[in-house]
C-alpha cells in the first residue's frame, strides 16, 4: 500500500526513531508499504518517520540511478549493488570515513528541493535484516550517501541540517511556505 510522504514541518521528521526489537508480521507490513512508496515517489531511499512511523527502520534502492556509480561490500564480500537492492535495514548503526564531498541531494519530505551536501565518501554500516541476520554494508559512492541520509533521518536529523548557511539562506522562503502548508494541512 502507497503510504502519504510526511512533509517538512511535521514534527515526526524530528523523532528520534524507537529501536526495532522484533520484525514482526507489523514491521514487514510496514517495510513493504515504505517500499512501494519509495519506488511510486522516484526515491532511492526513505526513512519509517517519513511514513510516520518513529522506528529505526529503513529502505532503500539505488538500482535504477546509473549515472552516479556506488561500490558495496555485504559482510565483507563484494557484491554488485543492483543485484542486492531493494535493502531493508532495521536498527541501523554507521560509522563514516573521514574524506567527505559535496553532491547534490534531494529528500522526498522536501518536494522540489535539492542542494549540494557534504557527507563521508564511504561509510561502514550495522544492521539487522526483516529475518533478523546482522549486515556489515560497506559502502561509496551514491549508497554510502543514501546510507548517511537515511540514518541521519532515523535519528531525527534532515539534510536542511547539513546545509551550509548560505545553501539554506537561500532556500528560506520555499522551507517556511513548505513549513506552513504542512502544518495547515
């Protein structure tokens, strides 16, 4: 089921997300909903508080963006990442790499909006799966992005956050109008 994308504005967004003890016949409901919605809005990746849902919970699939090449390594093996996608990641814990670069960004909490973020160019990241397997992702490029962009949203933290002033500055008036229309609605 197609589930309605929480906007900017909606205090959810700020949520920290509960940890996941169990996934239950609920929390596989719930990843299969944030899936289909992921792919009906174009995204590669989308947080549980986006669909309301405060857990530590998230889905993401890069297969379909070609133009921005990733690497990935599943518990230490390396594997092509269309080939694993769409990924279901419960609790997940990330560690980044200390080289960082800019890249454009968009969030789907955030329609129309986009701006050059800096994140680590890599990223180690601890998971479980819907059947409960620990998962050690090692990641770069588009993924490791992704990766930083949906946790960051798990602990209740949106790209707008990693703006730079000026970036942000500039796009005040559109994130108070989309602040506004959320909260009327």
């Amino acid at each position: 089921m197609i589930l309605p994308i929480i906007k900017y504005g909606h205090p959810v967004l700020r949520a920290k997300g509960k940890e996941v003890a169990a996934a239950d016949a609920r929390i596989r409901e719930l990843a299969a909903d944030m899936l289909e919605t992921m792919h009906a809005a174009n995204g590669i990746g989308l947080a549980a508080q986006q669909v309301g849902a405060p857990l530590q919970l998230t889905v993401l699939d890069i297969s379909q963006v070609e133009d921005r090449p990733s690497s990935l390594r599943l518990n230490g093996v390396k594997v092509d990442p269309a080939e694993v996608m769409p990924l279901v990641l419960i609790n997940p814990t990330i560690r980044l790499n200390e080289e960082v670069c800019a890249g454009n960004e968009g969030c789907l909490s955030f329609p129309d909006i986009t701006a050059d973020i800096d994140r680590a160019v890599s990223v180690e990241v601890d998971a479980e799966t819907l059947e409960g397997e620990k998962l050690r992702i090692e990641a770069s490029g588009l993924l490791a992005r992704a990766l930083q962009h949906e946790v960051d949203h798990l602990n209740g933290i949106l790209f707008i956050d990693r703006m730079s002033s000026v970036v942000k500055a500039s796009l005040s008036s559109r994130l108070k109008r989309l602040q506004k229309e959320t909260l009327k609605g």
